[in-house]
C-alpha cells in the first residue's frame, strides 16, 4: 500500500512543473484520495518520511478545520465573554476584539498564544449554527475530546483545510481570517489570496454644520470645509517615483506571509506585516516625494450640502464618495479602491419665538385681558409669514387653537419631505400690573356686576360706593347687563355728567308743568 501511494505521490511531483511551490499537504491531499480510510492512519506517518526525506518537502502540521479540542471543554460564551442570548453579530465582534488582543503578532507572550487558541476554537464553535445549537442543548457532552459528533467528516476536505496556511481559520462563512488583522496590522486586506476580489474602502469623515430654525423649516444648502485624504497626482497612487517599480520583500521573500510556530508544534500564518501580505514593497528610494510612498495625500476641500426641509436637530447626513480615499500603495497590483463617505451632523439653533415638538411648531401668543374676555383678533407670525387669527371670547391661559398643515415637513424614510405637522398657538392672558383710578372703579364694577364678593375694594364712601339701587337694577334689566354696566361705570367716573343730565331732565319737566298751566 505504501509503495504504491509512493509511486501515486511520484507522479505528482513530476507532473508540477514547480515543485518547489508544493507542501506535503497538498500532495498528500492528491495522494491520499486513492488510499482506503482504513489505513489512512498507517500509511501517513511512513510517506511523511518519506517526502521530507526522499523530497525534501517539509512537513508542516497545521491546525485542523475540525471542532475545536477543548480538554477540558471550556465554555465558549465565557471565552468570549458574551451570554448565550447574544447575536451572532456580538459574537463577533467579541472575538475580533480578543484575536486582536491575543494574536500572536500583537502579543508574543506564550500565555496569550494558548489564550488565542482558546479564542479561535470557542469562536469555531458559536459561529457554526449547528455546533452552537448543539452546545446550548446538550453542552460540553455534544463534544467528545473536544470533537463535535454532529456529522461525519470528509477527509479530503480535512487536507483542503490543512494546505491552508492558517487550517481551521481558513474563513467562517465566507470571512476571510486575515482581513480580522486589517484594523491593526494594516496589511491583511491586502492579502495575495484576496486582493482579486477585495475593495479598499477610505475612511468616513465626520463634521457639522449649524443653521437656523426656518432654515430647517424650508431646506437649505450650506458648504463644509473638510481636509480629506485624496489620491496623489504624481504617482496616481501607486506611492513610486516615476521610472520604479517595487522589489520583492524581504521579509517574507515574496510570499506575504510568515510562520509562527506555537506550543506543541503548531504552525500558523499570517499576513507579513512588511509588505502587507502583497510580496513585493516600495524601495526606499522610489518613493513617490509628493505622498511619500503612501499613494495618498490631504487637500482642502469645500462640499456643498443639500439640507432637506423638516431635518431635526442632531441628525446625521451621509454624502456619499466624499471621505479619505483608500490608500492602495501596499495593495496588490490593479486592486479597487472607493472613498469613504461624508457624515454631517446638522445642529438648529433655537427660534426666539418658535418651539419645536417633532413637526409640530408651537407659538405664545400674549393677549390683554380685554380681549381675552371680550374675544378679537390678533397678528400671528407663523413659517409662512404673518396671519390674522381669531380669539374668541372667554379664552383662559394654556387654551391654543391649531392650525393644520401649518408646522414643520416631515422626512420620510427616503429622506424626502412628507405632509407638514400643526401649528399651535398657545394663548397667555396678560394681566396688567397697575390701574389708574378710573381703572380700578371700572373693575369693582365688573366685579359687582358679576356677584364677585372675593375682590378686594378700595372702600371709598359716597355716592361712588353706594350699591346699586331698585332703579339702576330695573334701567340694567331693560338695556341689559352690559349696557347698565357701562352705563352706572359712566355714572361713578363722571358724576357731574350724572347731576347735569338731572338737573337738564328737571328744568324739562319745570317747562312742561309751566306748559300746562298756561294752557
């Protein structure tokens, strides 16, 4: 069995046609399809001999895209530090925070490579669907040694795994492990393996920009001044002085990658932190002068924003393509690039007069109390410019009337300005602060009239303070209260005008008797 895996694996080597581009784990991949399950276990350790020895193809173990090998099985949400009722979102945004704490690049003490390990596996677990339903039900016992038992596993696809430079990190639904490293390294988006399929996106770019209450009302267009990362005209973003090119790194001697060996004789790779995972770099003096060597630069730029009617305070705007460009010096040759976006946050300064509750608007309308008990109308300054409202009588403090369609447009979800919400106008009775003598005579009156016993009076005696008699009440009754009002108001003010009017009435009645008499 093993001579013939030995010819298989013979035959293989002869036919790539760079054979110093191959790792056992990919022969093993091929050679190991024509062996029996069963003596799979016999045969690989004797042709990984054979291969180092014969080949001198080394032997790299690998981590294994199986479950994880927790012994003794450790509880994954503690791991990550998040409970069981946490999204899968969560979850990882737990793990990128603890892989980028414990990664072997950003952390060599050996305790913080088991930690990662832990990570990773406890990740492994979560993330699968199947293996998170399986612990939540049965916990570590769904696991033997650490191995899930929810389905049988190919072997092929264990060597698929294996010939993966980071085996069981190979990618988690379509995740590629080396992007997680992007954030601090700034070199695993630019991965060889990746940059076909990879857009580099800039970062966003946050301001703000103030305006006026009816400038929010109606919409308005205001320019920001911003300093953003643009794409340098002298090297086109390349990062090279004209007539360079780059040279193969020397770090990782083109791969763009390198090995970290961890306790008990696993290997791990990652992205190089020299050439950003690319294999090739800037030399020192081929930098572009005008960037140096970063393909980008900061120019000052004016954007115009278009603020829609309605727009609240403290609301964000995106304007799209106007963040950083994305710095592609360190990609891989002809990788996509986008800019990132612009966020303003639009801040309303307070009306003097105006008060906002969502698109309602609300106004303090101040009216005398003669008109609030008398009624009449009054100027209101509304979004549109003043209008004429009526105030009927009797109004009370807090009493408002609505006008609909009045007040402020309401975004949608699009965006776009919907229908318009109210405008109230809330009434404030002014009371006066002083009375003149006359003033005060005519209130007493008012409160006489109305049977308002809690007044207070300025007890004046005379004919002023007398109360009203049988004749008064009978002259209120047939010329109506209002009328008997004003007219016994008329008599205390002026009573000289009173006396007048008798005297004139009795020198009538003297002629008419006189009349009489000679008649």
């Amino acid at each position: 069995m093993l001579r013939n895996s030995l010819k298989q694996t013979f035959h293989i080597l002869k036919s790539c046609t760079k054979t110093r581009l191959c790792t056992q784990n990919s022969v093993l991949r091929r050679s190991f399809a024509s062996i029996p399950s069963q003596t799979r276990s016999k045969v690989s350790n004797r042709l990984h001999k054979k291969l180092a020895n014969t080949w001198g193809i080394p032997y790299v173990r690998s981590f294994r895209s199986s479950a994880p090998r927790l012994d003794p099985m450790k509880d994954p949400y503690a791991t990550l530090g998040v409970d069981k009722n946490a999204s899968n979102s969560d979850i990882k945004k737990a793990y990128y925070k603890l892989a980028k704490q414990y990664h072997p690049d950003a952390n060599p003490d050996k305790k913080a490579q088991e930690k990662f390990v832990e990570i990773k596996q406890a990740y492994e677990i979560l993330s699968d669907p199947q293996k998170k339903q399986a612990f939540d039900s049965y916990g570590p016992s769904s696991f033997s040694n650490g191995e899930f038992n929810g389905s049988a596993r190919d072997y092929e696809q264990e060597f698929r795994a294996a010939s993966n430079g980071f085996g069981g990190f190979g990618g988690f639904g379509g995740f590629n492990f080396e992007d997680l490293f992007s954030g601090f390294t700034g070199s695993a988006r630019q991965s060889r393996r990746s940059s076909a399929f990879e857009v580099f996106v800039g970062e966003d770019i946050d301001t703000s920009v103030t305006i006026d209450f009816l400038e929010a009302a109606k919409g308005t267009r205001k320019n920001v001044t911003i300093r953003p990362l643009t794409t340098c005209s002298t090297c086109h973003g390349t990062g090279l002085k004209t007539g360079t090119s780059r040279q193969t790194c020397s770090t990782c001697n083109g791969t763009g990658h390198r090995v970290h060996v961890m306790q008990g004789g696993f290997q791990m790779a990652t992205a190089c932190q020299a050439c950003g995972g690319v294999g090739t770099v800037i030399p020192p003096s081929g930098s572009c002068r005008t960037c140096g060597g970063e393909g980008v630069i900061r120019e000052r730029k004016v954007v115009a924003v278009d603020i829609p009617a309605g727009i609240q305070d403290g609301m964000h705007l995106r304007i799209q393509g106007q963040g950083d460009a994305a710095s592609t010096a360190n990609a891989a040759p002809n990788a996509r690039s986008r800019p990132g976006d612009l966020f303003v946050t639009v801040r309303i300064r307070k009306h003097e007069l105006f008060r906002r509750d969502g698109a309602n608007v609300y106004y303090q309308a101040k009216i005398p109390m003669t008109t609030a008990i008398l009624g009449g109308t009054i100027t209101v300054p509304t979004l549109d410019g003043e209008v004429e409202l009526r105030v009927p009588p009797s109004t009370n403090t807090g009493e408002h009337i609505t006008m609909s369609g009045k007040g402020m447009p309401k975004l949608t979800a699009t965006g776009r300005s919907g229908y318009k919400g109210d405008f109230l106008v809330e009434f404030q009775v002014s009371m006066p602060k002083s009375l003149t003598p006359e003033q005060r005579h005519l209130m007493e009156m008012l409160a006489d009239s109305l049977h308002d016993t809690t007044a207070r009076r300025t007890g004046i005696t005379g004919n002023d303070s007398k109360p009203s008699t049988s004749t008064d009440t009978n002259e209120n009754n047939q010329n109506g209260s209002v009328g008997g009002f004003f007219k016994r108001a008329f008599r205390r003010l002026h009573p000289e005008e009173d006396t007048k009017n008798k005297t004139d009435k009795t020198d009538k009645t003297d002629k008419a008797d006189k009349t009489d008499e000679k008649k």
